[in-house]
C-alpha cells in the first residue's frame, strides 16, 4: 500500500519560466528565478563548453574530488561535506535521515516551502512560526523549538530575503541542542549578502547543526544542478551513503570544480564581488521606486538578490497575471504561508530591466 504521506503529497510551487501556464513565451522577461543578474563568468562558460565529453562516463559516485575542492574553498573537511543535485536535494535527504512520523519540525513563515514538504514526506509535523523578521522574534523562536526534533531556518530568507545574525543562528542551534533537536540551515543566498557571513565553520563544533550552500545562484547557472551540505562527519557520512548513486552528473561536477575557487571564503573572485554590488546597487534603486508607487510596499529588509512586494489588496486577476500580459514574468507569492496573490518577489536585475519592471507595475 502506498504510504499516505506519498499518495497526498503536492508539490510545491517555484519560480522559473516554466513557472508560467505553458510556459514563459519567447520574449518574456523573468524577474522569478532568485539568480544572479550578471549571468555566469567566462571561465563557467568555458567549463560548460568543455564538460561535453563528460556525458561519455559515468560520474564519481563519491564526489571525491569535488568534495576536496569545497573542503579547500570553505575550510571545512571533507569528510563533514556531502554534495547533491542542487541544496534542494540536500534538504530532502537530511529530513529523510532526521524526520520520521509524528517528528515535531519548527519552520518560520513565510520561508522555502521545500522545508514544510520535504518534513511532511517523511511524516513529519510541521509547525509553522511567523515571524517576517525572525530576528526581532528570536526569543519566541527559540521558546518553540520542539524536543527531540528538527529546526529548519532559511538565511537569508527565501522571500523575504532577511538575514538572521551568524549570532542568532548559533543560539537556535545551542538550544536546539540543550532540546535532542537537530539543525538545518539554509544558505542558499548567502554569496549575496554584503555583510552575510556563513556559519558552515561552526559544524566543527556543534553535532547537531548541518549547513546548506548553493554553487549555482550567484554564478547564474541554476539548470547545472550541484549544492553541498557541512555538519558532523557522522552525518555527512551517514547521507552520503544513503543517497541516490549519480545523482549529479558529471557535467554538474566538472563546473562545480571550476566555481568552487571562485566561492572561497577566503577571497571571492571579481566576478562575485561584482554580482554583489549590482544586486545591492540595484536592488535599492528597485525598492525606493516601488516605494513610490501607489499601493506599494517592500516588505522587510532584504539582503538577497531579491524583494518581497505587496501591492496592498488581492488582485484578480493577479498581479502576476497582469504583468505577465506585459511581458515580465515574477513569483507570485501566494504558495508561501502567511501570504497571498496580492504579494509578489521580485529578482534583481539589469537597470535596463529594472525600469521596464517598472514601468509595467505602474500600469498593471
């Protein structure tokens, strides 16, 4: 018999240009996908270029190689990392390692709707805490994480774009620890932030806590699917064997090996740095425009790449819809708990595509 949670389970929604009925038309602008606006570096593309012959063989199972180029980048060993088809990936293997039936699992909301799925897929009772700025509700955070379960905390925010202290994610995990809980924070947007600094180091010293990163947001290449998980070497181990055999392709391997230099702790390359400053430089100039138009707001501080809009009332037909008839495809919130079709994210780009972004929200 299928096991219910299987047979119920709806797949969350995400942006994309196949986020669009039929798919995004030719021509149309997409502000949906959380990448990064300057688009891959030339020595990503030339990998990309070079990797075709990596289709001719299997891939290494293991990811030993890449694993040690991560290790090197992040400094962290490589027996604590395990690497997977994109963070999402990594996230569903470490609920089906950590979350069983009736597993409490303390989310905040809004946030990543992978979490909540993933958790419920193996059983899991998910708990939801809203909080837009979790790090003025720490306190009350750190009051609801469960016994003997799981935490689940996005950094920044997926769509708020917030980023909690490195200081308040070490508290989280402190107490989830004093509570049996285990951890999983998600990095994915972190190369974004100005003044993010990870926590990947600190699952040298905390068992409990299990760190997730992107290789493929900041360096605009989200269709090569790799991401890498950090925590206890028990852990990473214990994952590693329990995954799927080639689940990333060698394609996927061979450019992660060329990004990870780029991703270093110690120096990120020009091409990040600049990634950064547009994103910044552009992201301002978005929300104080959006700012301005009636009806408007930006909701939170963002240190992402993106911005959570609300146009203030429901829309119908959605605010998506209206622009999508303008051409400019962006997220519609309303999958996300605690909001509805009258929110919107919005991705940085150009400022070209920005003031056509614009434009067309001032005629919606």
């Amino acid at each position: 018999m299928m096991r219910r949670e299987v047979a119920t389970h709806s797949r969350p929604e995400h942006g994309g240009p196949h986020s669009a009925r039929g798919g995004a038309a030719p021509g149309v602008m997409d502000f949906s996908s959380s990448i990064g606006p300057l688009g891959p570096p030339g020595p990503i593309v030339a990998a990309l270029a070079r990797g075709v012959e990596t289709a001719l063989a299997y891939p290494d199972p293991d990811y030993a190689d890449l694993r040690a180029a991560i290790s090197r980048a992040r400094g962290v060993g490589a027996a604590r990392l395990a690497v997977g088809c994109g963070a999402t990936e990594l996230i569903h293997d470490w609920c089906r390692a950590f979350v069983g039936a009736g597993t409490r699992v303390l989310v905040q909301a809004p946030t990543f709707s992978e979490y909540a799925a993933a958790a419920r897929l193996c059983g899991g009772a998910v708990e939801e805490l809203a909080a837009m700025e979790l790090r003025s509700s720490i306190g009350e955070f750190l009051s609801a994480i469960p016994r003997s379960g799981c935490v689940l905390v996005c950094r920044p925010n997926n769509p708020t774009g917030e980023l909690i202290t490195r200081k308040s994610v070490l508290e989280i995990a402190d107490e989830a620890a004093r509570r049996g809980s285990q951890v999983l924070v998600d990095e994915a947007f972190i190369d974004f932030a100005p003044r993010g600094e990870s926590v990947i180091g600190e699952v040298a010293s905390r068992e409990n806590l299990y760190v997730v990163h992107s290789l493929t947001k900041i360096l605009g290449i989200p269709g090569v699917r790799v991401g890498y998980g950090a925590g206890s070497a028990k852990t990473a181990r214990a994952l590693r064997a329990a995954r799927v055999p080639w689940g990333v392709s060698g394609l996927a391997q061979h450019v992660a090996m060329v990004a990870m230099p780029m991703l270093s702790s110690a120096s990120n390359s020009s091409h990040v740095r600049k990634t950064r400053v547009a994103c910044q430089r552009e992201k301002s100039f978005l929300s104080r425009e959006i700012e301005g138009l009636r009806g408007h707001s930006c909701i939170g501080k963002s240190e992402a790449n993106f911005v959570l809009v609300s146009s203030g009332r429901r829309r119908t037909p959605t605010l998506r819809d209206a622009l999508l008839k303008r051409r400019i495809l962006v997220r519609d919130c309303s999958s996300f708990s605690d909001l509805d079709s009258s929110h919107i994210r919005i991705s940085v780009r150009g400022r070209a595509e920005n003031e056509m972004l614009l434009a067309a929200l001032r005629s919606a």
